[in-house]
C-alpha cells in the first residue's frame, strides 16, 4: 500500500484527462470523463481510510475510545453523493450523445464541427 | 428544514430577539421554494388529465410557466428582505459542529448581494420567456429546470462547506447542460455537449481541491478550514488551490477556459442566455472563486497574481474575439468574458493590495468596483440578451448585417437595448461607467497604473464594437424583410423594461446602494480568511 495506491489513482486522473483531450470519439470521450470521476472518488475514499479500521457504527456497550480506530465515514458519504451526480450526468451525457448521432450520423468529435470558433 | 438551535444561532437570536429568528427561518426558502417547486411542475405536468377540446395543453403543464414566475418573484422579495436584517449562523437540521458535523448556511453581505442578482434577473427572463418560450414545445419542462438552476445558484451562494458548494454547483451545471440543448437542433447540441465535457471537467478539479482541503484539516466547513490551514502548512495547499481556481476559473469562463461560453451561451434559448451569462457565470464562477480564495485561502501574493493575469487576459482577449463578430449573441458572449475579466481583475488587485499589507481603503475601492460591476453586468447583459431574443423572434435572424432600421419598427426593445449597449460601453450616466471608472480608479490606486490603461483600452473597444450595433441592428436603412417587423408582445417589452430601470438607477443610485448592498459584501471579502469566523466552534 503505501504511496503507490495514490500514484495509482493520480494515473487513474491521467489516463481519464487524457482521453477526454485527445480522442474524438464521443462515447470515448464520456468514457473518460467517467475515469476521471471514479479516481476522484477513489482518492476520496483513500483519505477516509485507515489500516485495519473497522465499520464507523456505534455499537451500544462499545466505547468512544473504539471509534477512533475506525475508517472516517464522512469521505464515503461524499462519494455517495459523487457518484449519485455522476449517474445523472451519464444519463445526460448518453442521451446527449444518442441525439448528436441522429443529427449528424457521426460520433467523430471533429466531423461534429457546424459552429464557428 | 429548520434552523439550528444551538448556542450560536441563539446568541444571534438574542441580539435579535423577534427579527434575527424570522430572517433564518425565511432564508432557506430561497432554496427550498424553488427546488420543491421544480419537482411539483414535473408532477403536476405528468397528471393524467382528459384530453380537451381543440387539443390545447393540459392546464397543469399550462400552469408551469405562471407557477415558475410567482416562485422568482416571491424568492426576489425574500433577498430584498434580507438585505436589512442580520442573519447569524444556520446549521441545516440541528446539527451543529458543537455536537458533530454539521452542515452550514452563510448569509452575509456577498451572499446577499448574490442572492439579489440571481433573483433580479431569474425574474426579467421568466417574465421574458412566457412570450419567448411559445415556439417551443414541453414550456413545463424548461420551467421546472429553471427553477432548478435558480434553486440550485442560490444553494450555492448559501452554501457554508465546500461540499454543498460543489454539490449545488454541479445541480446548477447538470440544469444548465439540459438548458442550453433544450431546442434539439443540432448546433445546440453540439455546444452543449462541449460544454458539459468541459464543464465536468471543471468540476472534478473542483472535487479533487475540496477532497485535498479535507484530507489536510478533516473539515469542510469553510470557516474551520480557514482557521485549520495556516497549520497544515504544505505545498498540498498550492495543489488545492490550483485545482480549485483552475475548476472554478472554467465554471466563470476566464480565458484560456473560455472556449466553451461563445457556443453555449448563445445556442441557448434567449432567457437562458441571459441567465447564463448574467448570473450563472457569476455565482458558479466568480462568486465561489472570490468565496475560495479570499475566505477559505485567504489572500496571499500568489492568488492575487494568479486572479490578475486571469482577469488581464480574459478582459483583452474577450475584447478582441468580439470586435469581429456579426452574429448579435455571439458577440454578446464573447463580450461576457471580456466584462468578467474586468470583475475579477479588480478582485485581484484588491487581493494583492491586502497581501501586501496596503491600505485597506484602496483594497476596498477594488472590491467595491469589482462587486458593482458585477451587479452591472448581470443587469445589462442579461438585458442586451433579452433583446436580442426579442429581435431574433420578430426578425428572425441573429445576424447584424441583415438587420437595420430597427429602432423605426421596434421602438421599445430598441430603446431598452440602446440602454444596455450605453451601459456595458461604460458611457455616463449609465452604471457600467461608474463601476469600470471606480476599478479604473482603483488599480491606479492600487500601484497598477498600467492596468488601469489596458481597462480603459478594453472600455473603449467595447464602445466600438456597440456602437457597431447600434449602426448595425438599430439605424439604417431596413434590409428587405426586415422593413414589416412589428413590436414584440408586451410581457418582453416589460422584461427589458425592468432590466433598463435597474441599470438607469444602477448609475443614479450608486450611492444608497453602496451602502446597503456593496459595502457590507466588499466587507466580507475584506475581512479575508477571518470573515467567516472561527467561532463556530463551541
């Protein structure tokens, strides 16, 4: 574990940035945008986490003292919500992408091209 | 949703006693009005009903666009109340960082100021989009996402963590990408969908800030991370901040992130056009960006810097790219980054000048033209916006060269767009003067003598490029066609009449107005990484 989790992810960010700037492809370019989003939320829930922490419930009977030792459940609530705006916006970003087809036949981002600079 | 009652909201109550309560009861309503509104217009449109005679809509998708605009106007009251009372600190549910996490609304001057804006011109383009809108089918569902997309820019001007703030700006985004395609035609989905691909990105550089800030202090809330961060102390709080200014710099559209403005907002519908780039650009950009670096960072030499060059560059770049222009929207947008950078300029000076130890006097010159020229510019480009829908409905095209004569055959949009065109070209008495003469005023003040003579360059390309379209759409000689044009129906005319009599009184009032509106906002940001308080804990 260690560092290398976070070098991952940050390639994760990589690897999504780089799709959403060099491919033409519509669906290759949502594609990417959702890598992007999944790091992002990977990173979030790395920061919540702790080594052999267990679930964040309060059991009664257990102390205070046991939560401390637990993983930090506020980063997995943000990603709840991350990922619930992530849904919506692949449903749009598809939906965007079906219409795009029908008018222009094409997914090719640079053949989609009607609008001036 | 209730305020809190915890210690704080009570010392405020106490302060008070009948007055400080009603005002936190009635401003989440600004949120929760709209929001719950643009939900009961979707089921209130999808009633099953009996089919009527001559085949006319269903009254509870006729009752959408009536129901839209109460909702503003009752939401515009609200922020206009708001302005004379003192708001304490609200914690959402009784959760309060004394007992837990809890999640915060900020009410301040800025918010405020804000909220005015947002409501202001929500209800110009609703008024504007019962005539504008009848060219299109589904009026029900471009009701219920504006309401959306106001409800969520005034979640985000309330926002009091960082994670509501990038919540609420996504909400506003996602409204916004659906706005801007609401016609289904194929330009409108092309620049839609560059802007939502753009606009994502620009949100997961939020996200990714907000989750480093979090990592470094283990709090959202904006005031605890302002008071937690000069302890973290690291380079991880540069990486924060570039990725929250590089986030929030595409939401505003500040050049080199501009590319995606001049495509969406014009190919939008004209009332979101306006509300595009009179208020969105502002709440979901300029407004958090300021909220972020002067309240949350704090303003330090390196931000400022950063908040000049992006405000410098986007004021001359956006000139240029408009001057060119012959599609009327199309210049219009161009000239919403150019006007922005002006805005954030101005913020950045007033953020070096507070670095730098200067006289606070000065900083708050800036501050006060920037926050001015903000509200002016919500005024008078959503009014050049409105106009121009009204134009494009009447004539048919965007096009300056196939307009003229126009001021003979429409006289009342003529005259409102007379007035924004004087307005956003900075010619007296009109607002936009006097907020881009007291920026100007400031950066000489503020020792950037040169600056101060690239805004007047800027301000006088602006004039050019208008007075193109006053010789262009409003004079001349009528081009075939457009000679049997008449009026636009009475509901717009009183849309781009309110929005004149704001940017007329904009300039007479500017007193008054400095002192219940812009004085109190320009304090918050004054007050720097302090602003928000550190008392909210316990």
């Amino acid at each position: 574990m260690g560092t290398a989790i976070y070098v991952l992810t940050f390639g994760l960010l990589v690897v999504g940035i780089y799709a959403v700037v060099a491919k033409k492809n519509i669906i290759k370019i949502i594609v990417g945008l959702l890598i992007v989003d999944y790091a992002i939320n990977m990173l979030l829930v790395l920061m919540g986490y702790r080594n052999g922490g267990g679930a964040p419930i309060l059991v009664p009977g257990e102390s205070q003292a046991q939560m401390t030792s637990s993983v930090d459940p506020l980063p997995q609530a943000m990603v709840l919500t991350s990922i619930v705006i992530g849904l919506g916006l692949t449903a749009l970003m598809v939906a965007m992408a079906v219409r795009l087809y029908e008018k222009y036949g094409t997914f090719d981002m640079s053949r989609i091209r009607r609008l001036r600079g | 949703m209730t305020p809190g009652r915890d210690p704080a909201a009570r010392r405020a109550a106490d302060r008070w006693p009948e007055k400080g309560m009603q005002m936190e009861a009635i401003v989440p309503l600004l949120v929760v009005l709209p929001l719950g509104a643009a939900f009961a217009i979707v089921v209130l449109a999808s009633l099953p009903t009996r089919r009527e005679p001559g085949g006319s809509v269903p009254l509870g998708q006729r009752a959408a666009l009536p129901l839209a605009a109460i909702i503003v106007a009752a939401n515009l009251a609200i922020s206009v109340r708001l302005l004379g009372g003192d708001v304490g600190p609200m914690f959402i549910g009784g959760w309060s960082p004394g007992k837990t996490l809890g999640i915060q609304m900020i009410c301040d001057g800025l918010s405020k100021l804000m909220a005015v804006t947002i409501n202001l011109v929500a209800l110009a383009s609703i008024i504007f989009a019962k005539a504008y809108m009848r060219r299109f089918t589904k009026v029900w569902l471009f009701s219920s996402l504006f309401l959306l997309m106001t409800a969520a820019m005034n979640a985000v001007v309330l926002a009091g963590d960082l994670f509501n703030l990038f919540v609420f700006l996504e909400v506003a985004a996602i409204a916004s990408y659906a706005l801007v395609a609401f016609g289904c035609e194929a330009e409108e989905l092309e620049a839609a969908f560059k802007y939502l691909v753009l606009g994502t990105v620009g949100s997961a550089f939020i996200l990714l800030g907000v989750a480093i800030l979090y990592s470094l202090t283990g709090q959202l809330n904006m005031a605890m991370v302002a008071s937690l961060l000069p302890k973290a102390g690291s380079s991880a709080v540069l990486l924060a901040a570039a990725a929250l200014i590089a986030g929030l710099a595409l939401k505003a559209a500040m050049v080199p992130f501009h590319a995606w403005l001049p495509d969406a907002h014009p190919s939008a519908p004209a009332p979101i056009s306006a509300m595009l780039s009179g208020v969105l650009i502002k709440a979901s950009g300029v407004y958090a960006l300021a909220r972020v670096v002067f309240n949350v960072f704090g303003p330090t030499g390196a931000y400022a810097t950063v908040l000049m060059v992006l405000g410098a560059v986007s004021m001359v770049v956006g000139v240029f790219l408009a001057v060119g222009q012959w599609d009327f929207k199309r210049l219009l947008a161009y000239h919403s980054i150019s006007q922005m950078g002006y805005v954030v300029l101005a913020l950045g000076a007033a953020a070096a000048v507070l670095a730098r130890g200067g006289e606070r006097a000065v900083a708050g010159l800036c501050l006060f033209g920037g926050l001015f020229h903000l509200f002016n510019h919500a005024a008078f480009k959503s009014l050049l916006f409105l106009s121009s829908g009204s134009i494009e409905q009447q004539t048919g095209t965007r096009q300056l060269k196939e307009m003229g004569g126009l001021s003979r055959r429409m006289p009342v949009t003529s005259f409102c767009c007379r007035v924004g065109a004087l307005s956003i070209a900075g010619v007296p008495p009109f607002n936009g003067f006097f907020s881009k003469l007291i920026i100007i005023i400031g950066l000489t003040l503020a020792g950037y003598p040169l600056l101060a003579a690239l805004a007047v360059l800027v301000a006088l390309m602006t004039l050019l490029s208008f007075i193109k379209v006053q010789r262009y759409a409003l004079e001349g000689p009528p081009q075939g066609s457009i000679a049997a044009v008449t009026e636009a129906p009475a509901s717009m005319g009183i849309a781009l009449a309110l929005l004149a009599i704001v940017c007329i009184a904009g300039g007479l009032a500017m007193g008054p107005l400095r002192e219940h509106l812009f004085a109190p906002a320009g304090e918050i940001l004054l007050n720097g990484r302090f602003a928000l308080g550190t008392g909210v804990l316990p």
